[in-house]
C-alpha cells in the first residue's frame, strides 16, 4: 500500500495530481524526519487510496434471503416447456439437448431428418401470457407446450427468438398470471446470494441456490451477452429457467453450464435480464431484432502487446481487421488501433467492446476513444444493422467445446 506522512506544524505532504505517492529528495527527506523527531511530533501514516480494513474488526455477516418465500411467492412464475419438432441427422453431433431426444412412436421422420423431444424452462413476465425462456430450448420445435405450476398445460407459439443472445418469447392463451418481477443487474456484486428455479432432467420446480460468483463473463458464441457467473446448480432441463436475487427480482436467465461431463460441475451462466427484456421489447413490437454492428474483429492486449503499442498497460481492445463497407470503416478506424475507452467508459477487454456494441442500437453515434501511434484520439462512429453489414460476431472468440447449454 502506498502511503504519505502527515504531522502537525511544520510536516508537508508530498503527491502529485494522481494522488499517488511522490518520493521527495533523499537530503530533504532526512532533514523533514530529523525536524518531526526533534521536536517530538508524532508521525501518522494515512492510506492514500483504498479502504481502511482493521484486520482485528471481523465483517458482519449478512442475514441469508427467505428462499421459502421466494418459492412461494415466484414459483408460480416458474413453467416447464416440452417441445417437438424434426431435426436433420447428424447435423449437430454432441448437441446438448440429446440427453431429451427420443423417437416419437407413430410418426414417420422426414427423410434426412430424426424426430426429437426436448424439456425446458421458462418464466412468466407479463399477466396476459408472456414467457421468457432460450432461444435453444425451442429450436426446430414444430410443438411448443408450456406447463404451468398448477399442471396445467397450454400450446405456445413462438413470438420470435434471437440466436445472438438465445433469447425465445412465447406466448400462450391466458390471463391473470402471475408474472416475475424483474430487477437490475448492474447492483448484483459478486458474493450476492442467488436461487434458481427450474425443471433439471424434467423435475419440475426444483430450486438450487448458491452465489453470484463472476459478472460480465464473455463466452463462445455469445459475445453479445455480459453472463453472471454462478455456483447455483443448474442441469439440463434448467434452460431458460429464472435466477432470483436475494429479494425475490429475477436478475438473469439460467443458460449454459460449463462442464466436462454434461451435467453441474460448479459453474453455470445466465443472461441479464435487462439484455433479455430488451430483446424481448424489439420481438413483440416488431417480430424481429435489430443488433448493433461495428464490423471489426478485435482480440484482447497482453503485457507485452500493450507495451509495443506504447501503453502502460494490458487495457483496450486492439482492432485487427475491419471490415469493408462497414461502420468502422466509415469512421476511419484502422487495424492497429486500440479501443480503450466507448462513450467515456473505459473498455478494458475485447469482450467489454462486443458487449457495449452488442447493448447499443443500430443508427446510434457513439464516441470512441482511440490509441493510434502512441496518441489518443476521439473517434465518432455511427453503427449499422446486422443486415448492413455480413453476418459475424463483433469480436472473434476462440472455441470452448466444455461449455454446454443445459436445454
């Protein structure tokens, strides 16, 4: 920890406009502590940044959430989805919804394609029939059936989905449910308690708690979508299932798990639920989404990178292509450039640019903060349309064939 020396009259303290710690001239340093020592003032050591932890104090703990009113309350909210459909054969080797696909007696596959069954979850958002659930859990389904916690059963159609964030909206013939009541992930820390509510292996209304372990996570494939990271159990089955806060406010949608085995193995990821609202808004009121496109392939800095650039440190995403035609081109951005700061929040990986592209709209400007030739400089770039541009991600990721959506 850095720090300064403070005394009474006579003492000066040293720093400079960071706040940082300025070591003085070694005679005059001497001479300030030989003063201080004679005449018997006391030295006192203050922290120049950072929070003052008395390490004999120990933290409070926090009172653990009601779980059993959470369930009470939402699980209600909570619904199993069963889907049907044909896929083609072979098209998907390892595709994790395999576990639920079995022949359907009686129907005759199309040629080239195998019928298949699946389970999910999902969860009400709005009274008049509404539901939430992943964009995996209902592909290639020709039937969608959502059941309710009252095992009640009603034929879902598909409002549209959006694979770049997996998100489905479904709705069904129904008033006066009970609906979610979402809340707002840019409070959750890490450390914060959780619970999720689903169907693993088609147990409906299963509950697992656990914490928030990571936030803002970039996955393959999924580069749009800041993931919470949680230790919370989640199995196949518990696709598209909520993840509550420690209030009861659903704060993400249970996506994927990381595992080597197919099943829980400590990690699973779920999408904020503000990403999966505003995707949810574009569905309903237009039938489609519009995603925002840079057109750059970008990739992170490491130490040694970032000091061949000229910086003193591994933050930014450094640009390695652009696309022709593309937003970025017309803004004059160059391969070499390092992204460090977006609409004056610094962007410290390449995954944090994708993600801040990814929750702007098409048509808007937005003000980049630029790293050329060892000299930053404000970039004005206006962003196009998915459809505008070729289709690709915003920022290029390497494979991670671990990772697995628990549908």
């Amino acid at each position: 920890m850095v720090e300064r020396i403070t005394g009474g009259k006579g003492a000066g303290s040293g720093g400079h406009a960071g706040g940082g710690w300025r070591q003085p001239r070694r005679l005059g340093h001497a001479l300030l502590l030989a003063s201080l020592l004679a005449t018997g003032t006391a030295l006192a050591w203050t922290p120049v940044r950072g929070p003052v932890i008395d390490a004999a104090v120990p933290i409070p703990p926090i009172q653990a959430p009601n779980y059993r009113a959470i369930v009470e309350r939402f699980g209600p909210s909570v619904v199993g989805i069963n889907v049907a459909g044909n896929r083609p054969v072979g098209s998907s080797p390892g595709d994790p919804m395999q576990p639920f696909q079995r022949g359907l007696p009686g129907m005759p596959a199309p040629r080239g394609e195998a019928p298949f069954r699946g389970q999910g979850s999902g969860f009400i958002v709005s009274a008049d029939g509404l539901v939430l659930t992943n964009a995996h859990v209902v592909r290639d389904a020709k039937e969608v059936t959502v059941k309710l916690q009252d095992r009640t059963e009603h034929r879902a159609r598909v409002l549209g989905i959006d694979p770049a964030t997996d998100i489905a909206v479904l709705r069904i013939d129904a008033t006066g449910l009970p609906a979610v009541v979402p809340g707002d992930p840019s409070q959750v820390k890490v450390g914060d308690y959780v619970l999720a509510i689903g169907a693993p292996f088609g147990f409906e209304q299963s509950a697992t708690q656990g914490i928030v372990s990571a936030k803002g996570r970039a996955l393959p494939g999924g580069s749009r979508v800041p993931f919470i990271q949680t230790d919370a159990a989640v199995n196949p089955g518990n696709s598209g299932g909520p993840l509550f806060d420690g209030g009861g406010r659903v704060i993400g949608i249970n996506a994927q798990i990381y595992s080597s085995s197919g099943g829980f193995q400590g990690v699973a990821f779920a999408i904020p639920i503000d990403v999966a609202l505003r995707i949810k808004d574009q569905i309903v009121a237009h039938g489609r989404v519009d995603h925002a496109r840079l057109g750059v392939v970008v990739q992170d800095l490491d130490q040694a990178l970032a000091e061949s650039f000229g910086l003193l440190r591994p933050d930014g995403a450094v640009i390695s292509a652009v696309q022709p035609g593309s937003a970025a081109a017309a803004a004059g951005l160059r391969p070499g450039d390092v992204v460090v700061r977006i609409a004056g929040q610094p962007v410290n990986t390449a995954a944090e640019l994708s993600q801040r592209i990814g929750a702007a709209r098409p048509g808007d400007t937005l003000s980049l903060q630029v790293w050329r030739e060892r000299a930053t400089r404000e970039v004005k770039v206006q962003l196009q349309t998915v459809a505008q541009a070729d289709a690709g991600s915003t920022a290029r990721q390497g494979p991670a064939p671990s990772l697995r959506r628990p549908g």
